[in-house]
C-alpha cells in the first residue's frame, strides 16, 4: 500500500506542476492582454472559429 501511496503523491505532485507552475509562465492569457472588455473578447473568438471553419 505503500508504494501506491507515494505513486498517487508523485502524480499529484506533477499535476499541480504542470498546470499551476507552467502555465502562468509558459501560457499567457492573450486574450486578457490583448482586448479590453468581453464584447471584445468574445468577438474576436467568434471571428476566428468563423474564418477556420472556411
């Protein structure tokens, strides 16, 4: 039981790593950074989805 114990910890550990640690540094909110309000925001997700479905 141990050894499941400490198996369970080592992914825990990594989990909380990999999306609490990289992601502030490694992945930016760009929509934050680049519109101001959520209209804007929203807008420019709908125009993207529309123009890669064509």
């Amino acid at each position: 039981m141990t050894v499941g114990k400490k198996l369970w910890l080592i992914v825990i550990v990594k989990l909380f790593i990999m999306f609490g640690i990289l992601k502030v540094f490694f992945f930016p909110n760009q929509l934050k950074q680049n519109f101001d309000t959520d209209a804007e925001r929203g807008n420019h997700v709908t125009n993207e989805l529309i123009d890669r479905s064509n």
